[in-house]
C-alpha cells in the first residue's frame, strides 16, 4: 500500500484523449537485474520512465502475483492461492489455468464493461475468460506439443484462436514447453491486427534460466538479452499500428529467486505417520492431511472428512516438524495468521515457512530430504514461493503520455500495480487491496 492509499476516484488519463496499456510481465525479474537491465536498449527505455521494487503477495509464487496484478487484491481476495491446483496423490496437477476460478472482478472485466478491447498473451488465470477479447492464455499438457495445442485451442477466446493457429509452430517443445518466441509473435500480431486498447503478455524465460541454472548465470543473462530482443519487437509493433503514443507501457514482475539447498518431501513423513496411505502399487489412496508445496513454503491440507484426532495428530506431526533441527521448517504459521499478516487465506490449516532454501515437493515416495551436495540431486538451483519481505523484489516501471520521467519510488506492491492500470484507463477495481502508485504519474491523481 502506497501513500496514495487516499485516492479513492480514478481521473480520466488526459483530458479525454484515447488511451491504452501494455503490460510486460518478465517473470522473476528482481529489482538487482535494474542495472544490468538498463544496458538493454529496449529495457532502458521504459527504466527511464518511473520505477520502482515492487513487494510480491505471498505465497511469491507466479499464479497468485499474476492475478494480483489485474484485481488489485491478494489471494485471500481474489481466490487463486497457488499456482497449481491441491490434488493429492496426483503427480503433475493441473495448474489455476481457468479466469472462473478468480473470486471477483479483473481489470478486463472492467474494460469490457466499458467498451475497451483487451487481450492476453501467455498471462496466467485467462483461460476460458468471459471478459477477454483475444485471450491466448498460458496453458500446457506435460504429454507434448500436441495436447498442448488442443487445451490452449480449448482455452482461447475464440479470436484468440486464429493467432494460436497462425503462430503454433513458434511454440518450442524440447524437455517442456517454451512460448517466449510464439508469445512475442502473437502479442505483435494482435498490436498490428487489432489494436487492443488493453494488452497483457507474459514472458518466462528469465523465470525458467533461474530454475535450472541459479540466479546470476550467463544463462539467465543470455535470457535478458533474448527478452529484451521480444520487448524491442513489441515496442516496434505499437508503432508500426500507430498507436505508441497514446500507450502508457508497463514491465512487472512477480517475485524474486532464492537459491535451493535442499528438497522437502513432507508428504513422505505424513505416509510414515500413516496421515497419507498407499497401495500396492505405491500410489496415494486415501490420505489425512497433505502438505502443498508452493515453492518455498507449503501448505497444510486436512481432509474434509478428516476427524479431531487425525488433526491432532498431523499438527502434533508439524510441532515435531519446527522443534526438530533435523528438519528443514522453519515455522507453522495458522491461517488466521496468515490472512491477517499477508491477505493469504485458502482451504488449508496453516502454511509450513521452510528454513532459507528449503523447497517443498509433493512427491511421497523416496526420501524426505534431498540435499544439494547428493549424488541423486536433480532438483531445481533457486526458487521461490518464500514470505514476501524476504530477500530481493520484484520490479514495477513504466513509460507513456502519462508516465513521469526519471522517476524512482519505493514502497509499491503487485496489487498496487492493478490499481495504477485501472486508474491509466480511467477504471476502478472494487475493494481492491492496493491503491494508485502516484508517483508515476505525470499528471498528479485527483484527490477525492
Ligand atoms: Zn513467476
């Protein structure tokens, strides 16, 4: 929450004049990369507008902070508390790919209410969307390439489609999936195709370098520079359709990266505890409690049938959890805790807070713990998913008519960023937790 936290009224942008809005998402960008950044042509352009670190929401983890960033609220407002969704026993489950799972209203509601076209490219919850008129969302099957084309057909908008056909072959299928080239391709042809008054695109390669090789590494260099390569081509769309000057552009993003030391598997405890059961073949049938990982931090699920001495016995299992040094968690923080400290809230007890780069795995078989110095390590380098005010931030800039220049501010949050873009497009997110980040305003807010 900002100062500005008393403007309560969105102005119009400028005295009437058409306004629109491009939003960047360059995932795990931190506010650290900002030097480096600004050695990019296309970066620097829009560091030199207004910027600032931007506080994530907890959990730091891509689905809820993406969603943040078009309601204004945290997960305990707009519903989407992890990335994937809590499906125990289930080795790869499916993720919060669906916009009906967000419990109120979005920025592209708004904007059809209003009249604007809006579209997005690779942002996350879009799926199925009522609201957008050219939704390409971020959705894959693990299986390949081609059940991934017909989930994503499934869940475009049915404008949206045509650009999934016309660019399909850009989608690169090596181990998994990479859509930064076909995203970037499809994001400039709805700009030359369409003009949407609103875009959103989201872009994972700098996310995906730091998973699988660490944090500053030439890989997740060379992922800067092919970014920025992408924000050069998106820039230059809006200028081919004419329609630079009248948008305010914006890059965000949704977390910062920790290094991992060592894997979690609480579900493995929870089995020799009997609070999680197997068949014979080694799969979950039937289970008490289930610890979701989210990143650095997971979860604590109970079973909706689950009796009081299955709870007793699974938060006895979790004091014995924070007492024992043996074991990475830090902490068990209760949900009421957590809703008010954070906004976090969902259908858990409690959230497990892992000692500093502890990463949580759903898996039950194995063992609990895998360090990073074991021969068998073949896990992720850095992480997230950590209490938000740890370690370094996320990163908010933006340039346009409306954007002031040279400008660095500090105390601004995801969901303040939601609240900045309805106020550029002169809309107003209902009981949003974040308010307009003033200080990036060329013409000052109007006070209520
Ligand atoms: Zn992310």
């Amino acid at each position: 929450m900002t100062d500005a936290a008393q403007l309560v009224r969105p102005a119009p942008a400028v005295d009437g004049e058409r306004r629109r809005l491009v939003v960047l998402s360059i995932d795990a960008m931190s506010d650290v990369d900002v030097p480096f950044a600004r050695t990019l042509p296309h970066f620097a352009r829009i560091l030199d507008g207004a910027w600032g670190s931007a506080q994530a929401i907890y959990p730091t983890v891509t689905y809820p902070n993406h969603t943040s960033q078009t309601t204004g609220r945290t997960a305990a407002g707009h519903g989407i508390y992890a990335n994937e969704k809590v499906s125990p026993g289930v080795r790869l489950p499916s993720w919060f790919w669906d916009a009906r799972d967000i419990a109120c209203p979005t920025i592209f509601d708004l904007a059809k209410e209003k009249g604007l076209t809006s579209a997005s490219v690779g942002w996350p919850v879009t799926g199925w969307s009522p609201s957008i008129d050219i939704a390409v969302p971020e959705i894959w099957d693990r299986a390949g390439l081609e059940q991934t084309l017909a989930i994503l057909r499934e869940a475009s908008s049915p404008r949206g489609l045509e650009y999934v056909d016309r660019h399909a072959h850009e989608i690169s299928w090596t181990k998994k999936h990479v859509f930064g080239r076909f995203n970037t391709s499809v994001a400039t042809d709805i700009i030359r195709t369409e003009t949407p008054d609103v875009l959103f695109v989201h872009l994972v390669d700098v996310d995906s370098a730091r998973h699988s090789t660490g944090r500053f590494t030439p890989e997740v260099k060379q992922a800067f520079e092919r970014v920025d390569g992408w924000i050069g081509e998106i820039l230059t769309a809006l200028e081919d359709a004419g329609i630079a000057e009248e948008t305010n552009v914006a890059i965000v993003s949704d977390h910062g990266h920790v290094e991992v030391g060592r894997c979690f598997r609480a579900n493995r405890v929870l089995v020799e505890n009997g609070l999680v059961r197997l068949d014979e073949a080694g799969e979950v049938s039937s289970w008490d409690a289930w610890v979701h990982g989210c990143g650095l931090t997971g979860q604590l699920h109970l079973h909706p049938e689950a009796d009081d001495a299955a709870r007793e016995k699974v938060l006895a299992v979790v004091q014995e959890w924070v007492e024992d040094p043996e074991v990475p968690v830090a902490a068990f923080h209760p949900l009421a805790d957590m809703r008010e400290d954070y906004g976090y809230s969902g259908p858990f007890l409690g959230v497990l807070e892992g000692t500093s780069g502890t990463n949580f795995q759903n898996l039950w078989e194995g063992r609990s713990l895998y360090g990073r110095f074991d021969e068998d390590y073949t896990f992720l380098i850095s992480q997230h998913g950590h209490l938000p005010e740890q370690d370094i931030q996320a990163v908010f800039a933006m340039t346009g008519p409306d954007i002031a220049q040279g400008v660095r501010f500090t105390g601004c949050t995801v969901s303040d960023e939601a609240v900045t873009f309805a106020h550029l497009l002169g809309l107003e997110l209902p009981d949003a937790d974040g308010a307009v980040v003033s200080e990036t305003l060329r013409v000052p807010a109007q006070l209520a």
